[in-house]
C-alpha cells in the first residue's frame, strides 16, 4: 500500500478501502500481513523502488500478494519478474492514465507502465463494473482475469440537513480532476441563490490548483458562502454530512466515488457528473428513481441548470430525498467487498503456478 495509506492529512478513497479492506479481510478467511511503503506514488524515488523490490523479494513462493495499483502499476521493471514466482493480484483504484492534468507524455507513459504489469499478473481488482470493461477493453486483459470488488458503505444515521436545500457539501482531495474550479464557476452563476457551499479535502496535492481555486473564489467574490476547510475526517466529516442537504461532485474521472455511497448512506441526494462509473454509485432506488441528479461532464452550463433546479423545484428536492433514503436501504455494505476480493483472491491461489 501507499505510505500514507493511515495519514489523517491525505484522506482518499483508495487508502479507506485499503485501510477497509485489511480490516475486514480476515473475517472472510485470509490472514493479513500488511506493508506500507512511504513514496511519490506512481513516480517513486529510488529508495521506495528499493523497498518494494525488497518486500517482494523476501517473500516465499507462491505468495498471494494484493498490490495496490498506485504501488504497482508504475514500477513494471519490479513487478513484473516477481509474477513468475509470487501469486500477484493487482487492486486498481484509478487508471494512472486517467488522472486529470498529466502531459500527454506523461499520460502516455504511465499508461504502458500500467498495462505491462496489469498482462503480466495473474488477477486484476477493479473497484467497479465500470472500471473493469475499461481495464479489459484498454488493456486487452483477459476478462476472466478481471474482477470486481466495488467498495461498501456503512449506513449512517440519516442527514438532518439545514432547510432541505441551501447546505452543499464536496468531499474530495482539491485536485484537478476533482473538478471543484467548475463547482465555483458554477456557483458563481447561481450567486443570487440562497446556498453555502463546503469543500472538504486534502488542500496539499495540487498546491498550484489549490492557490488558483482560493484566487477564483476570491474573483466572484463567494469567501463568505464558500470554504476549503482541509481533509475532514472521523467525527468532523460525520459532521459535515448532517448538516449538509446535498452532496455535488463535479469531477472529470472517477472509478466509483465512495463518498457518493457515504452521502447516500445517510439520506443524502447527490448531483454530480455522469463520468465513468459514478452513475454506477449513484444507483437506482428499488423503485427505479435516481437519488439525485446527474449531468453530463462535457456540458460546463448543466452543472449550474441543475443547481438552479434544485433550487427552484421543491417537488424534486422531495423526490431526491425520497429516493435517497431508499437507496440508502439497498446498500452494499463492507462486508460484501471484502467477500468478493476473497473470491478473487482464493480463485488465484487455487490457480497453478505459471511456469518460469
């Protein structure tokens, strides 16, 4: 796993389900040794690349091993060699190609890195139905190969929210490809509307993104009705999510987006962009509806139509509720993840080893 998998100062959704995933893994019948390896993850420096080779290197053969894609993904030269001798299964949060403000070089390259270690490992771990026909049609990975453990959610004690409509809560790192500068932009448009807006994430990713946010906050004048209040975490994030009456997410790439499902584990409609497998979070409530409203990330004016709306029509404020509260009951919960990344892992296991 990434080193910072436990620092309370980079909370992600790879590192909850990591941290998830260890905790639950024994109860579903695997004993976890755990290793964190401190690095600038996908790029690391030589002395994370001489760890990770150690760590491999000391195992016996036939190890099973789950690799988080951040560690592994990146470092094909390492990797690679070690799935003749180890059982290898690769757990992929994010492609490394599709993070928002990467160079086309530097796109490119994290791209092939990616794909020779994800053909050379036996098992593949998408975290969504989404990611893994992606994985498969991209990297032209064997789709028996692929699986699929999307993370859980814990229900919560439902929101109680403001006035039902003018509390909006964003949970993500400020990066990029998070989005929040169309968020502000958007709101700005919608500033004659009676909103208040909380951004809850790590603020030291992208300095330069962040530095140029605070400035475009600044520019439409939203200081007093916007906050980056830095990652939240424990009782404080629970905080944010009672009190908010709608969660938005404007990103541009997103695997699966947990705190969709934590929003919806407590009643909480969303809006965000329909990019790859958010709808998949979003969901469906028994009764088919959409707890929320999704818009397309190509259109920058359908965040702010769908803002408006929200607004001007009770009715769908109503039935966005309604809805969340009922998908909050269909919920997957951990325990589901951690059974289905068992699965996969006890298939690799039983699998012969590939001969030298």
């Amino acid at each position: 796993m990434p080193g910072d998998v436990d620092d309370p100062a980079a909370p992600s959704g790879g590192n909850t389900y990591d941290r998830r995933v260890c905790q639950d893994l024994p109860d579903a019948g695997w004993q976890v040794h755990e290793h964190a390896v401190a690095g600038s993850w996908p790029r690391p420096g030589a002395a994370a690349r001489a760890e990770l080779a150690r760590i491999l290197a000391e195992l016996p053969d036939g190890t099973t091993v789950l690799l988080d894609g951040l560690v592994a993904c990146g470092l094909p030269g390492i990797v690679v060699p070690e799935a003749q001798r180890l059982r290898l299964a690769v757990l992929v949060h994010l492609p490394l190609g599709d993070e928002t403000g990467l160079a086309p070089g530097q796109a490119a390259d994290l791209d092939a890195r990616e794909c020779e270690t994800l053909r050379a490992v036996p098992a593949v771990v998408a975290t969504s139905g989404w990611a893994a026909r992606r994985l498969v049609t991209h990297h032209e990975l064997d789709p028996a190969r692929v699986h699929v453990a999307a993370p859980g959610a814990d229900v919560a004690p439902l929101a109680s929210g403001t006035d039902g409509a003018s509390q909006l809560l964003c949970v993500a790192s400020v990066t990029p490809r998070k989005g929040q500068h169309r968020l502000v932009e958007a709101l700005a448009t919608v500033a004659d509307l009676p909103w208040s807006c909380i951004c809850a994430g790590s603020l030291h990713h992208e300095p330069d993104y962040v530095a140029g946010l605070r400035e475009l906050i600044e520019k439409h004048d939203l200081g007093g009705r916007l906050h980056l209040v830095g990652p939240q975490a424990g009782a404080d994030l629970d905080a944010r999510y009672a009190a908010a009456d709608l969660l938005v997410l404007a990103s541009y790439a997103e695997t699966y987006g947990m705190v969709v499902t934590e929003a919806l584990a407590r009643g909480i409609p969303v809006l965000a962009t329909a990019v790859d497998g958010l709808p998949e979070a979003v969901g469906r409530a028994p009764d088919g509806s959409v707890p929320g409203l999704l818009v397309p990330s190509d259109d920058p004016s359908a965040l702010t139509a769908a803002l408006r709306r929200w607004f001007d029509e009770p009715d769908l404020r109503r039935r966005s509720r309604a809805s969340a509260r009922e998908r909050r009951a269909v919920l997957d919960g951990w325990e589901k993840t951690s059974r289905s990344l068992a699965d996969a892992l006890e298939q690799l296991r039983r699998e012969p080893r590939r001969a030298a």
